[in-house]
C-alpha cells in the first residue's frame, strides 16, 4: 500500500518548516543580544530605566506585531494563489496561526487591563488628595 503525497501538502508543510527553523534561532539570537546587552549595562554601573511607559508601548507593539502575523500567516496560502503558488491551509499551520493571534490578542488585552488598573488608581490617589 502506497501513500500518496500531494505537492500542495508539501510546500505549506515546507513554508511551516522553515517558519520555525528559521524563526527560533532568530529569536534565540535576539534574547542572546538582549541579555547580553543588559550585562554590559549592569558592569558600567549604568542604572536600568524602569519607565513604564516605554514597556506598555513596548507590549502594545509586540501584541499588534503577534496578532497580525497569526493573520498574515492564515492569509499566506491566498497571498500565495495570487503569486502563482500553490499551498492550502494546513490544520498544523492554522493550528500555529492561531496561537500566535491569541499570544498577541492577549498582550494587547493585558496592556489595556494594566493601564486601566493603573488610571483608577490614579484617580483613587488623585481623589483621596483631595480630601
């Protein structure tokens, strides 16, 4: 009995391959150079900003980054047909397109939670200063 293997199966299989091949390693590099980067600040004795503003920013962007790439990644196979490739959507690639769109869902729904915890207490310090 032999399995067939059709050549759609095989290049969005491909695609998801290389998504990950090349995707982990990049991202392995970028913690690298972040740590290490941080280390060199701690022996300067240069003090780390702690700014909050900068690190909600920095979630809104990671969170609008993950979400448009979970939907680009289920929109790749139409991109594809447009291009003259054939790929389909695989249950695995779907399957991995989501996930990244609900990482980035919730860090953008994290982000909003944190500022409005912290603007109602701004406004509790606010009113109890008024008293």
């Amino acid at each position: 009995m032999q399995m067939r293997v059709r050549e759609d199966d095989v290049v969005t299989d491909v695609a998801v391959q290389l998504l990950i091949i090349e995707g982990i390693p990049l991202l392995g590099l970028v913690y690298y150079l972040w740590h290490k980067r941080k280390m060199y600040l701690l022996e300067r004795g240069v003090p780390e900003k702690d700014d909050s503003v900068a690190r909600h920013e920095r979630r809104i962007v990671n969170g609008i980054f993950l979400a448009l790439a979970g939907v680009f990644m289920i929109l790749t196979p139409k991109i594809a047909a447009l291009a003259g490739i054939e790929a389909q959507l695989t249950f695995e690639l779907l399957l991995a397109s989501l996930i990244v769109f609900c990482a980035g869902v919730a860090l953008l729904i994290g982000s909003g939670l944190l500022r409005y915890k912290a603007m109602r207490q701004y406004d509790k310090d606010y009113l109890a200063g008024l008293k």
